[in-house]
C-alpha cells in the first residue's frame, strides 16, 4: 500500500465566488507560465549551462531542469482538473522553486561569462517571474483544494519524473565528446544509410509503438490529457532548438533567420499541442496528412552526415534530430491510431492547402534572405548562411538539379526545381495515404477473418455438445 505524505485537510469555508476567482486566477497564471517557459529559450545560457559535466550535475542546474516543465503542471491541474498533476504541484514545485532561489547567484555568474549584461538581466527578470507565477500558482491549488487529502509519494513521484523525462536537455549528454577518446568517437559518428541510421529508424518504430501501447488501455479522457502532456513536453523541447542555436549552432546554423518556423516539420510542431489542445479537424487534417509524412520522410535520407564535427550519435544534432521528428510523427497520427479522431480522405486537401500557403512563404523569405538580405558570391559561406526553407533553394537529396535561375524583385528563384519539389511533397503525401489505405484494408480482412474462425470455432463446439447430448 501507497505511502501517504499526510492525511490532513484544511477547510477556510472559502465561498463558491471565491473559488471562481482562484479559478480564472489559476488559468491566467497557468498561460503566462508557459509562456515564460517558452521565452527562457530564447536566450543562449539557458541551455548552455547543461554542455559541462561539472555544472551539468550541479545541484542548481538539476532543479533548473526540473522545473523545465513545471508550467504543464499547473496546466493541466488547472484546465483539466488532473488530480495526478496537481498533487506534484502541492508538494514538489514550491520546494525545488525555493531551492531553485538559493541557487540563482551561481546561474547570473554562469550566465555573464556567455552574454552581454543586458541579456543576462532579461533572462534573469524572466527566471524570477516564472519562479514567482509557479509558487504562486502552488500556492492557489493547495488552498482550492483544502490541502494535501490524497496525495501519494509515488504516484507523486511517478508524474513527476514523467515530464522531467520528456524535458530532458539533450545537450547535457555533450560532456561524453570530451571523455571518449578521439579513436572511439568517430566510430560513434553518424553517416547516412549506416547503423546510426538505422538505429534511428528502429527509435521511431519504438516511439510509435511504444506510445500506442501505453496509452491505448486508457480511458478517451487520459488519452487526450497524456497527448496533451506529451505535446507540451515536445513544444518545450522544439524551442530549446533556439537556445542551443545561439552558442553552438543547430546543424550548423547559429543566425536567427535559420530558427524560423519554415520547414514542414517546424508547422508540425507548432501544431501539435495546438491540435491536442483544440481537437479541431483541421488541425488534425493537417498533422496527419502532411506533417505525420514530412517527419517520416527525414529517416529515409536524413541528411545530417557533416555537422562540423558534431555528428557523433550523442550530440544535440543526432539526439535533437531523432528525438522531435519521432515523438512528431508518433503524436501526429497518435489520435487515428487510438481512434480519437477518423480522418476522411477529403481532408488532405485541408494539409495540401495549408502546405501550400507555407511553400509560397518558405520560397520567398528563403530567396530574400540569401540575395538580398545577406548576399555573397562565396560558395562555402553562400550554403552556410542560405536557410533553405522546406528545401527550397538547396535539394536536400544528393542529386545535382543545374536549371537555369530566373530573377524577379532581385531574388534568385530556380522555378523548374521549385515546380518538381512541390509536386514531389504532394505526391509523397498521397503515396502516404495510399499505403495508410492498403494497410487499413488489410488489417480489416485480418480481423474479418479471425472473427470467422472464432465464430467457426465456436459452432464446432456446439455441434460437439450437442451430439454429446
């Protein structure tokens, strides 16, 4: 039997009114909570103080990164009334946010040797109110709810390390390319079409199937509020991008042009928790029959066997690239797959559409920034500082497209290429839907047949009964 942290039960004889008010109080806190959770990426320190191994597993920045997700937290214990979570609210936030305080003088000294002064105020200011807007938040629950009645260390503990889990910094795990001797590093490189990719494609099979089999056992309600979970947790962790972006680079890039949303996948990613939270078709249309096919497509030839010497299998390129393309596509058909929502072919015209708005865009901001905004005739610097967004100027394939450019407003477009890449995404996304179908069929006769054999079975051993008789 469960261990309970206490029985006890206050009651302030807080009026109806009242609690409405600790209600409407509760869900603006629980917003600009997630929105300064979010914002904290957007400074380099943030995420740079996991890449050393003795700052990495100091005590201040373990709690840091505990309280990654302590806004999904009050989130969900306020929209959606989830007891598991609130409890990990009542007892766990407050103390690792205090404890979090103590620690503050060591993360401002960690954090002015990365940026400027003014920088590190800003974030400072955006830690203090983040810390402030969860105790407070804390603090409202525990006097909403009467007290600690119910709640249970482990189960406490268990949802708790839950979203710790799915916050991980994948950059703390760079420390290792300073411990591992150079001979064995490299064969820990990752190259296309090698065992690391192949290893990669094995994580998205699990990842998908090891979702599908945790959340298919439970109740519609869970599985809405654990798709929520998770799409918050991958939210949070698509953003850290940002961070890691401006000190070391992300494949390579480290301008701010290069973090805009204007890939496929970036749109899927956005849309995720907005899906999961709305249960709207369209958005569902759209991550099902677009974004599910763009994040499986980048297994296929994932393109990242250079990486300025960051490609080895643990580093933040390999394990960012992995880990948010394959937690994409398992979360953007998880609701067919647990049949929470039956897509309708018809609906694929609501992703191409989409899709082709954000081509148009991608196409034209990509061709600005690379011949107008930040020109060069140096080829190396050129493919450096291009974004490239949704492959629109380079072909992510290793196949060489030498069509002639046309110029229109001082941009550089290569139109034949532009025409065949877009028609090669709408093809990939009805081949995807075509197979999706076949599989479907065939499932469907497995099953019809399986119920004809019990139902034969199930007569023969009536007749058997009854000749007995």
């Amino acid at each position: 039997m469960e261990a309970q942290m206490t029985k006890s039960k206050f009651n302030l004889n807080i009026s109806e009114q009242t609690k409405k008010k600790i209600e409407i109080a509760l869900k603006v806190l629980a917003v600009i909570g997630m929105v300064l959770a979010i914002a904290k990426f957007f400074f380099p320190a943030t995420m740079e103080q996991f890449t050393h191994f003795t700052s990495a597993w100091s005590i201040g920045h373990i709690i840091r990164w505990f309280l990654f997700g302590g806004a999904i937290y009050v989130l969900m214990a306020t929209f959606y009334k989830n007891e598991k979570m609130a409890n990990v609210c009542k007892t766990l936030i407050i103390p690792l946010c205090l404890i979090s305080i103590i620690f503050l003088p060591d993360f401002i000294n960690f954090n002015t040797s990365l940026t400027d002064s003014t920088n590190s105020a800003l974030l400072l200011t955006v830690m203090v109110l983040e810390l402030l807007v969860l105790i407070s938040s804390c603090v409202l629950l525990i006097v909403a709810e009467g007290g600690f009645e119910g709640v249970k260390f482990w189960q406490v503990l268990k949802t708790f390390m839950f979203v710790v889990l799915f916050t991980i910094p994948l950059n703390i795990f760079e420390f290792l390319a300073n411990l591992i001797p150079e001979n064995i590093l490299a064969n820990l490189a990752y190259h296309n079409f090698g065992v690391w990719h192949l290893i990669a494609i094995v994580i998205l099979i699990v990842i998908t199937l090891g979702l599908y089999f945790f959340l298919r056992n439970k109740s519609e309600d869970e599985k809405w509020q654990l798709l929520v979970i998770l799409s918050l947790t991958f939210i949070l962790t698509y953003i850290s991008k940002v961070s890691v972006s401006f000190i070391s680079g992300y494949q390579g890039k480290t301008q701010w042009f290069n973090m805009l949303p204007l890939y496929v996948c970036d749109i899927g990613a956005i849309l995720v928790p907005i899906a999961m939270l709305c249960r709207k078709k369209f958005f569902m249309d759209n991550l099902f029959y677009v974004n599910a096919v763009g994040a499986m497509s980048v297994f296929v030839f994932m393109g990242i066997d250079t990486l300025n010497g960051n490609n080895y299998i643990f580093s933040f390129n390999y394990l960012y690239f992995i880990l948010t393309h394959g937690l994409l596509f398992a979360l953007s058909i998880m609701p067919v797959v647990l049949k929470l929502y039956k897509p309708k072919f018809k609906g694929i015209l609501n992703g191409i559409a989409v899709f082709t708005a954000l081509y148009i865009v991608a196409t034209f901001v990509s061709a600005y920034i690379s011949t107008i905004a930040f020109p060069t005739d140096n080829p190396e610097i050129w493919v450096y500082w291009m974004p490239n967004y949704c492959f629109t100027q380079i072909c992510p394939l290793p196949l060489n497209f030498n069509f002639p450019t046309t110029t229109i407003w001082g941009m550089s477009f290569n139109i034949p290429y532009l025409i065949l890449l877009y028609l090669f995404y709408i093809l990939m996304f009805l081949a995807f839907q075509g197979l999706w179908k076949i599989g479907e069929l065939i499932l469907n006769a497995i099953n019809k047949q399986r119920k004809i054999k019990q139902e034969n079975k199930s007569m023969t051993i009536i007749f058997k009964a009854l000749k007995k008789k």
